[in-house]
C-alpha cells in the first residue's frame, strides 16, 4: 500500500504545480469548465485509479 499512497501524492503534487486544485478528502479535482479535463494525463490516472471525480467550476 505503500507505493500506492506514494504515487497518488506524486500525481497530486503534479496537479497542483500545474495550478489546479484538489480536495483529497472527498476525492474531488476541480478544474476550469472551458477546458477539458481528460488531456491533462494526472486528471486521467487519479480518476482511473483513485476514484476522482471532476467538478467543473466557473473561474
């Protein structure tokens, strides 16, 4: 469980370099609704592996 933890914290701190916020307790990625959120690969791999979801917000 280890290496799991650690690469969900690794995808997380990519994220949020790229200036997009998250909320680990509800497993929550929330990201700009004029873009879309499946290009960025660490959105992909969080919701994919982790259960993420994506909220959309007006920014």
């Amino acid at each position: 469980m280890d290496k799991r933890l650690k690469r969900r914290t690794n995808l997380l701190y990519r994220l949020r370099k790229k200036g997009i916020r998250c909320d680990t307790k509800a497993r929550e990625i929330y990201f700009a609704y004029d873009k879309d959120p499946w290009k960025v690969i660490q959105i992909r791999r969080l919701c994919k592996e982790f259960n993420f979801n994506v909220q959309l917000t007006i920014e």
